[in-house]
C-alpha cells in the first residue's frame, strides 16, 4: 500500500557468464527478452496511471500503468502489454510490510538476534523500516521480489521506501546518505540485470546523484506546501534535464493547484487518492 509521503553495493562484475545465466533464467522464467542487459528506456514524457489496491481497471487510456509486484496477475500484465501499455513493478525496497509473503524472513532474522526490522512507518502500522545496512540478508529478499516482477514480465520497477536517510528509522544507528545510495545504486543495477527499467521514488535530495542509475522517477506531493525541502518539485528537474520521466502524484491538491506548475516543469501530472485504488484519477490535460 502506498504512503502520501515517501517515503549497494557497489554493482558486483557479472561478467558473460553472468549475463547468459540471467538470461537463461529468464527464458526459463517465461519472460520475453532480447538481452539481460537491455531494457526498456521510457520516453520523457508519458501518461501514466497507478493503482496498487483492487481490480485494476484496465481500461486507462494512458501509456504506462504501475501496479503491484504481488496483487498484479501475469495474465493482467499481459492484457495491459495486448492493448500496448507498458507496466511498471511497484516494490516496498525499505520496508517490511505484514501482509506480504516474504514477511516471516525479516521476522526470522530479527529474532535470530539480526538487527533488521526497526519502528514501524508513519501512518501506516502494517510496516516498518528495516535496516539496508544488513546487505548481505535484504539483498536476497528485494532480487527475489524483483525476480517476481520479471516473471510476470513487468518492464519496470518503481522503489518505495529508498529514503531511510531522511527518516527516524528506529534503527541503533541511523541510516547515512552514503549508505542509502550504495543500497539504491545496487537496486537499480539489480533491476536491470533482470531485464526491466528502474524508477527512483521520491528521495530528491539525492536525485543528482541517482539520475544516472534511473529511468526516471515517481514524485508525491512535491507542489504541497509545507511538506518539505526534500518534496520540492525542483529537485526532480535533473530527469527532466537528462531526458527521463518524472511521473507527479498529488493527493490533496486539485488540479488547479499543480497542473500548470507541473507542466511548466516538464512533469506529468496526476491526481490521486491516497488509497491508490482507482477510484481518482485526474491527469494534467
């Protein structure tokens, strides 16, 4: 589920080998790709609709639709690709959430002594934060997350919760900026050695040093007043600048308020309702 606000390793040599063992496993997987090391690039700027919660409703004229890694069926992704949409692989990469499958792992780790999972999320109790520091244990858990998304055959991920740094985490010792952007830099290598094309999430303050990692990003609430330096829409400007998408979600203000702001930008706009189950969804004309 959604928050209103947001919320590496250094890449390892894969060598030919590695990329022909990706690739393999990939066909195995019944994902559909000319190369592991090709993805799609999305263009600068697309419509797009997002829903995590409900049937999604496929019906959206839009260019790219962003759903959940876990609720979104194979057979959906593949009926959005028939009528020519491209989807992105929404995944939780900082937070432990309870309802998921994977859940019992982190559960496992913090009673076998591992510092993992830290105070629970802001605003929504069924997650907590959980310490990325621990590569060698978190890494396994987001590749198979992301390994789901290439087999359903999902041509991008969105990361959710890759901004511990600007948060109180509840962790011994809180997580770094340094730390934040070796953890995002090997998600997003990661993504792409699957095959698919990666979305930074919010984290602006960062955006000049990921812009060259990503394809592009989704930014909340960065026309709301009073949310805060690191939601200020004029960080997500260095997308726009190298040519990549920056995909705006507003939830409380109307379309009077940030369209033309957006625009202005560069931006693609778009009303939601935090919920993210379909039932607003108000572009920018």
């Amino acid at each position: 589920m959604e928050k209103a606000i947001g919320r590496s390793r250094t890449p390892r040599s894969r060598g030919l080998l590695g990329v022909l063992a990706v690739a393999i496993a990939l066909v195995a997987l019944g994902v559909c790709t000319a190369s592991a090391s090709a993805w799609w690039k999305p263009p600068a700027k697309p419509t797009w609709y997002w829903q995590l919660q409900g049937t999604i409703n496929t019906t959206r004229a839009v260019e790219i639709y962003d759903t959940d890694y876990e609720e979104t069926t194979k057979k959906q992704v593949t009926t959005l690709h028939e009528k020519g949409r491209h989807v992105i692989c929404y995944v939780d990469v900082g937070g432990a959430e309870n309802y998921r499958s994977d859940y019992g792992q982190f559960e496992k780790l913090d009673k076998e002594g591992i510092e993992i999972i830290g105070k629970g999320i802001e605003g929504w109790e069924e997650e907590a934060w959980i310490n990325i520091r621990e590569l060698k244990y978190v890494e396994p858990i987001m590749k198979a997350r992301f390994e789901t998304c290439a087999s359903k055959g999902f041509d991008a991920v969105e990361i959710d919760e890759d901004e511990a740094q600007l948060n109180e985490t509840g962790l011994k010792e809180p997580i770094t900026p340094a730390q934040q952007l070796t953890y995002n830099k090997w998600l997003a290598e990661t993504i792409h050695s699957l095959g698919m094309a990666a979305f930074q999430k919010n984290d602006g303050p960062q955006t000049k040093e990921q812009v060259s990692l990503f394809d592009g990003v989704v930014a909340e609430q960065c026309n709301e007043p009073g949310v805060g330096e690191p939601y200020v829409c004029s960080n997500y400007v260095p997308y726009v600048e190298a040519g990549k998408p920056v995909l705006e979600a507003e939830y409380k203000l109307t379309k009077a308020k940030f369209c033309s702001a957006d625009e202005k930008l560069g931006f693609m706009g778009v009303r939601f309702n935090v919920a993210l189950n379909g039932k607003t969804f108000e572009p920018c004309p």
